[in-house]
C-alpha cells in the first residue's frame, strides 16, 4: 500500500514508518515537526516528507494524493502539557481529526477509558476520560466514529497502552528517567510512585496497527495493549539498576492534578486478527536503556534546547 502517516516524525510514528517500510509499503509522512516530531526520527528511510499540520487542508490535500489510506499518530501527547496549556490539544486532536477523515486508522490510547483499579478494559468499555489529553482523544475516536455511522466511512481506531522504546521524548516517565539517571540528575517520582501502567514496546503497537490496517473490520475499534503491567516505582527502580545510578536519585513530587491510578487493556480482539506482542517488559526496558545510552547524538541537542526551561517551569529545579 501506499500509505499517509500522519505524525510520522514523532515516536510511535516513525516506529510504525519503519515496521511498514519493512512490510513494503510505500510512506508519506505529513508532520508539523514540533518539539516532539524530529527529522532525526527518519534519518537514513526512503519516504516522501511534507512538512505541514493535519489542520491544514491544503497541506493534507498535498499529502494524501496517491495514498491508499491514512493513519494518524499526530497528536500533543504529554498530558503534563495538556494540562497547561489544553488549546493546542483541541486543535490537533478535533479540528485535525476532522480534516483528515478520508480512509483512516486512528491512533488513540487507552487514557480515554480513564482509570480502573481491577480488571481490564475492553472495547466497548464507556469512555470516561480524565484530563485535556485524554479527553480530546476521545473527541476525536467519537468523531470518527460519528463519521463512521453517518457517511460509511471505512476507518478504525486503535488505543494503544502506554508505550516505551527508542526516539521517545524524554518529558514521558522512561526516556526521562533513563536520562536523568544517566547523568546523575533526580528522578522525579509523582506521589507515592504505585500508579499501575501496562507497557507494550512502540514496534509491537506498530505491528498491532498495522494489522487492525490490513485486517480490521471498518468501524471497529481496537485494543493494542502490553503483556505486562508495573507500578512506575518499579519501572523507575528497574531503569536505576540498568543505568548504574543509585536509588537516592528518586524525588517524591507533588502528584499530578487528576492523576489516574491504573491502566489496562484486553486485546482480545486484535489478538484474534493474529497479533501477538512479541517485547517483554523486562527485555524491552534493557533494549531501551542501551539505546539512550549509545545514541547520545539523539538526545543531547534536546537535554541542551527548550527541554532544560520546560523541564524547569514543570519541576521547579535545573537540570545537571
């Protein structure tokens, strides 16, 4: 297929741009480069590249010329910053959801369930989400499916749980944690450090989509969730251990406003279309650690940019 990958610079994104590639397929990647959406993402792949944001029709016009489907990774993904500044959010998650509803794959998460203490959510599990981030996901999943029952549109969703690799950005908890831990810096830990995540490695979610892409029922909706789940200190104590740092780098901070306790998903159902998540968190997490360790070439520009003064608003001390 030739295929648009909207938000194709970004982590999950230009995972999922290299698991294709690798199927044959032909890529476009339609990306607005912010913060988060790096060239260095795609270094050294054969795609065409336009530069432009999924609330730009004209820039989607250009993009999707040729393609045989679309699937969107384009999001403000931090919920920290959504939480600060939630209009960004609206715009790329509802008016860009909008513009780009042609045939579809939209990428979700499983934040727009909101928290379940026991117990794994299912597809057709009520939406409940919990924050700005959370909740202009689930905007958008609803306007698909809204277009979806009124105009036949052949589109799919899929949420993912919370995933952790190579090329993440590191405001998220791993990549953040590596680094900090590298260096000898704090480890920021929100409350008591017990909220429950499920953990899927970015190439099995890439695989995952790509499956719902080939073999989905249009109009489904579909759960790519992690074989394994852990409460962050225990991720946060594994990552110390990896990195040769000392557990006295861990900082308790004030928790996050409405912070959900725990996630889970059954998938079931995209099990049933064949996929299997082949990464277990206790591998995958090595696997991550050395790829921070070794590809310093990656990372430093963003630890020496506009990271150090938003790292600094959000935690109240500098960086090392």
């Amino acid at each position: 297929m030739k295929l648009l990958v909207c938000g194709g610079a970004g982590f999950i994104g230009s995972a999922f741009v290299r698991v294709r590639l690798g199927a044959g397929d032909e890529i476009v990647v339609l990306d607005k480069l912010t913060y988060a959406g790096r060239r260095e993402n795609l270094q050294d792949l054969e795609i065409d590249f336009v530069h432009g944001a999924i609330e730009d029709p004209d820039a989607v016009a250009r993009a999707v010329e040729g393609c045989d489907a679309v699937v969107n990774f384009a999001a403000e993904t931090h919920v920290d910053r959504s939480i600060a500044e939630p209009d960004a959010f609206v715009k790329t998650h509802s008016q860009g959801t909008y513009v780009l509803l042609e045939a579809y794959v939209q990428v979700s998460t499983d934040e727009v369930y909101g928290s379940i203490e026991e117990g794994s959510f299912t597809e057709s599990s009520p939406l409940a989400p919990s924050s700005p981030y959370s909740a202009t996901k689930a905007g958008a999943d609803l306007l698909v499916a809204g277009y979806v029952h009124t105009y036949g549109l052949e589109a799919c969703i899929c949420r993912g749980s919370n995933n952790y690799g190579p090329r993440q950005y590191p405001e998220k908890l791993i990549p953040l944690m590596i680094l900090n831990a590298l260096h000898g810096d704090p480890l920021p830990v929100y409350g008591d450090g017990m909220n429950v995540r499920n953990w899927i490695y970015v190439d099995d979610f890439a695989r995952g989509i790509g499956t719902v892409l080939e073999h989905g029922v249009p109009g489904e909706a579909y759960n790519v969730g992690g074989p394994d789940e852990a409460p962050n200190i225990e991720v946060v104590k594994r990552i110390i251990e990896l990195a040769g740092a000392d557990e006295s780098l861990i900082e308790y901070v004030t928790d996050r406003p409405g912070h959900d306790r725990r996630y889970s998903l059954a998938s079931d159902k995209v099990k049933a279309l064949g996929w299997e998540a082949a990464e277990r968190f206790a591998d995958g997490i090595g696997r991550t650690v050395e790829w921070y360790r070794d590809n310093a070439w990656w990372w430093e520009p963003i630890r020496s940019g506009d990271y150090r003064a938003y790292y600094e608003r959000h935690y109240g001390r500098s960086l090392g």
